[in-house]
C-alpha cells in the first residue's frame, strides 16, 4: 500500500518543515507526487473520492470533481455546537479580507465532523449566525460519505470535539499542501494561500 494513503494529511508524503517569517513550529508542507500510472487529476480523483455532498446551500455536488479540482484550496473542519467557532470564523473572515486579489483562486471549505446532527438546515442556520461571506463553503451530507472524506484529509477521530484543529492549504495542480495549526498567524495564513496560488 502506498504510504501516501496512509492519510497523506495526518503527516504529508516527505514532511518538512517550512521557514515561514512568522514563526514555523505551526506549519508542514509536502509535495504529493501521483502514481506512475495516473494522471495527477485521476489520481487526486481516486484519492480524495467524488462522493455527493450537501452545500450550506442545499446544493449537492461532488467532492473532488466539482469543488476541488484545478483549485487552490483551505480546507478546515467544524461543526455546529463547536465553542472554537466564533475565533475559527473570524480569523477565515480575516485572511479572506487580505486575499481579496486572489479571490477568483483560493476556494474556503468547511467539512462537518458531525453530519448526523449538521444537518443542512442546521449548517444553513450556522453560517446565517457567523455570516462568513461570499467564497465560502460549509458541507455536509450522508453519514457515510462525510465520514469518508473527513478519513481522507486526516480527520480521524470519530469525537466530534476531538476533531483536527488544523487548516490544510493545497494547490490540487501542483500536488503542494502545507498543513497549519488552527493558531497559525492570519499573516502566515495568507502567506501560505499566496505562495500557493502563484505556482503554475
């Protein structure tokens, strides 16, 4: 089994530590390189799965193909009780603020850790509270399906209130991800969505 299915996230293929100006103990980053055999999109496809999910919109899409693919993205993850939400929100509202150049690029995603009780109205009641703005996505969905994705990105842990306190901050072209804790400096933040969304 290739060790990148060995939930790339939790560590990242070939993990190394950046050099960011504002503080590094926070932040890995790794370039996750396809199989031999697939294209980079067939591979991403493969790995972070096309399965349906629900917008705070009552939109259903498809994770990879139709949220993922070609962008540069932040994924974080949340749920609707969470006491961390209020910070979480402001600090997303602010880095979103400060890359108002690169808006048409970097794409926000939230991921519920709790879909059975993040039901889409409770999801739509969540982001009416916070009005997080436009270039934002909450998603929720089928028990099974959220679940699966949450396994994918390195969210693990079945305890709602245990979930990764991290953002993960990918170019899907490029295969380049770093991985920052949830107390990463807004700076750094948009630094890294930056040095992403420049690379060809």
């Amino acid at each position: 089994m290739r060790f990148k299915t060995f939930l790339l996230f939790s560590i990242l293929l070939s993990t190394v530590l950046s050099a960011l100006p504002v503080g590094a103990w926070f932040k890995q980053e790794g370039q996750i390189r396809p199989e031999a055999s697939l294209s980079r999109d067939e591979d991403n496809r493969r790995y972070f799965t096309d399965l349906t999910v629900v917008t705070h919109e009552g939109k259903e899409l498809r994770f990879y193909s139709d949220i993922l693919k070609d962008r540069v993205v932040l994924i974080n993850f949340f749920y609707v009780d969470c006491p961390t939400s209020p910070p979480d929100m402001a600090k997303l509202s602010e880095v979103q603020k400060r890359l108002t150049d690169y808006e048409s690029q970097i794409h926000f995603v939230s991921i519920s850790v709790d879909p059975e009780k993040d039901t889409p109205k409770a999801v739509r009641e969540y982001v009416q509270q916070y009005k997080p703005g436009k270039g934002r996505l909450f998603l929720t969905g089928k028990k099974e399906n959220i679940d699966m994705i949450n396994r994918k990105l390195g969210n693990t842990n079945t305890n709602p209130e245990m979930h990764l306190q991290a953002f993960l901050l990918g170019n899907l072209r490029t295969g380049h991800w770093m991985k920052m804790n949830r107390l990463a400096p807004v700076a750094s933040v948009v630094e890294g969505l930056r040095i992403l969304a420049e690379e060809k």
